[in-house]
C-alpha cells in the first residue's frame, strides 16, 4: 500500500512539472507572436526560457564584429 501511495504521488509530481513546462512555453510564445519579437533578442526571462525549451535561437553578430560584416565592399 505505501509503495502504491510513493508511486501515486510520483505521478502527480511528474504532471506537476510537466504541466509547469507546457505553460511556461505557452506563455513565451504568446508573447512572442503578440510583441513580434523572434527576429530579436529575448525581452524577458520568460521569453528566453521559452526559446531554450523550443530549441529556437538568434544566431546574430554583435559588436564591432558585425559592423564589418554589414559594410558593403
């Protein structure tokens, strides 16, 4: 009976997080589609935490390096 209960409330844990995880992506995709921000860096933490978890980057250069790679030659 205890093993049962242990295995019960390893269930409900496990949906826990994973229903956490659904509505966290839930939640930085609708933000993503609502502010048009994909082209962009992340506004937010939730926002970041989402594209890490639906594998989705901005592969952009920064700093002085792509000044040079925008110049027209």
């Amino acid at each position: 009976m205890a093993a049962l209960i242990a295995l019960a409330v390893i269930a409900v844990l496990a949906a826990g997080a994973f229903a956490g995880i659904v509505g966290m992506v839930s939640i930085a995709i609708h933000g993503e589609e609502k502010n048009h921000t994909l082209r962009a860096e992340a506004t937010g933490t939730v926002m970041r935490v989402g594209r890490w978890l639906n594998g989705v980057y901005i592969h952009a250069p920064r700093g002085k390096a792509a000044d040079r790679e925008k110049t027209l030659v």
